[in-house]
C-alpha cells in the first residue's frame, strides 16, 4: 500500500523537538521503513515553505530528497479540477492543494495520510482513501 503524505504529517515530523511521541510520527516512520511514501513536489513545497532558518530550510530539503516526486501528467490535474467542482456542488469546499493530492491518490491507487479533517469532509463525495491510525 503506497500512501501519500500531507505536509502537515511532515511538518510534525520536521518540526517537533521530540517528533517519535506522536502516533503520526510513528506511523510515518513506519512508512518510510516499508517504502510506501509517495511525494508530489507541492507537498514538498508545503513542507519547506515558512522554515526561517536556513541551516533548518537545508536540513529538511535534504531529508526529503529520498521521496523523489511522483510526475503529475495533465490529465491528473483536470481530475483535481473535476473533484473540486464536485465537492464544490455539495457544499464542500475545499484549496486547489487538496484537490490535486486527491486526483493524485485517485489516480495512482494511493492512501491519503493527513491530519488534516478536510480529508473526511471530501470523502463524503470523491472516492478518497485515508490512511487511519490508532
């Protein structure tokens, strides 16, 4: 099972002084062990975006440089246009950002792993898989 894995997981991660005390963390260690992390260069971009301090901004950049990005072809990017006017139509907004990562876990058979609750709202209108913890 590959998974695709939200910034906010990374960022948990990254940014925490003592990252391995959360279940997220846990879990996404367990992941990268399994090799079952997916990476698309906008949650890359998420996750390095706001780091202040450079020597923190090249530590991160390089731990991420072992998740090559997967390419997103067009045909992707119109589907993530096509789940947000679906949810869009039920009331369920939603950012551009969320919607391709959907398109891309759609397409390439991928759980989505984020804390991130509008995961769940988007579910109750696209066929979106989200990776659970305990």
């Amino acid at each position: 099972m590959r998974v695709l894995v939200d910034s906010d997981i990374w960022s948990a991660a990254f940014r925490r002084e003592h990252p391995e005390t959360t279940p997220s963390t846990r879990m996404l260690r367990e992941l990268i062990e399994a090799d079952q992390v997916g990476m698309i260069g906008l949650i890359r971009q998420e996750v390095l975006s706001g780091i202040r301090e450079a020597k923190d901004f090249e530590r991160v950049k390089q731990s991420l440089l072992a998740f090559p990005d997967e390419p997103i072809a067009t045909d992707i990017h119109e589907l993530a246009a096509s789940l947000f006017n679906t949810c869009r139509a039920k009331g369920i907004q939603g950012s551009h950002t969320d919607f391709l990562i959907c398109g891309c876990a759609i397409t390439w058979k991928m759980k989505i792993f984020s804390r991130d609750g509008d995961y769940r709202q988007y579910q109750q209108a696209i066929p979106i898989e989200l990776l659970d913890i305990a």
